[in-house]
C-alpha cells in the first residue's frame, strides 16, 4: 500500500475525531448557555411578579382613623414613708470613709493604726 494513502487516512481520521470533540464541546457549552438563560428568565419573571405583588398589597392598604372615648380613671397608690428609720453614728462615718477615700475618726479617738508593710 502506498504510504501517502496511509498518512492521508491517519489524517483524516484525526480530523474526524477532532471534529468530533470540537462539535460535543460546543454542544456542551451551547447548552450551559440556554440553561443560564432560562435561569435568568425565571428569576426576572419571578422579581416582576414580587413587585407586581407587594404594589398591590400596598396599593390596598387604606388607612383607618379611629377616635376613642372612654372615662378617664385615677387610681390611688399609697407608698409607705419611713419616718423612724435612722443611720447610726458608726454608719455615717463608714459612709463619710467610703465617699473619700480616707481612714474615718472614730468616736472615742482611739482608731486602729495602720500596719507598715514595704512597699515593693
């Protein structure tokens, strides 16, 4: 057989199968296309039909105006005020000692001193 016949079939095969390829991959493609486009389509449509819808909805919606009448009524609250309650004299010092921040005299004069611990 002559080589030429065989070079020009092994050639042609290649471009068949090529061809092939090429021709599935763009079918492949063309159909991710369509399928994208549709998907598109449906939500257009579906965002158009939410807007057609809330219009409507507020498009409906009437505004009521209503006056009420009633007696008005008063209640009577009693709160207890403590007239006897008193602070000793031992509880205003500890809290003139708490507002300052400094060591309150005590009454008789005689406090505790204050331990000399070192300072680090």
């Amino acid at each position: 057989m002559n080589p030429y016949v065989l070079l020009a079939l092994f050639v042609g095969w290649g471009a068949s199968v090529g061809g092939a390829g090429w021709y599935g991959i763009g079918i492949g493609e063309d159909r991710i296309i369509a399928k994208q486009a549709s998907d598109d389509q449906i939500r257009r449509e579906t965002r158009e039909d939410a807007q057609q819808g809330a219009a409507a909805a507020i498009a409906a919606n009437k505004p009521i105006n209503n006056t009420i009448v009633q007696k008005v009524q008063h209640e009577i609250r009693t709160e207890r005020i403590y007239t006897d309650c008193r602070v000793p004299a031992t509880g205003m010092q500890l809290a003139n000692q708490a507002i300052t921040g400094q060591p309150a005299e005590l009454s008789g004069g005689v406090g505790v001193s204050t331990p000399n611990t070192p300072k680090r």
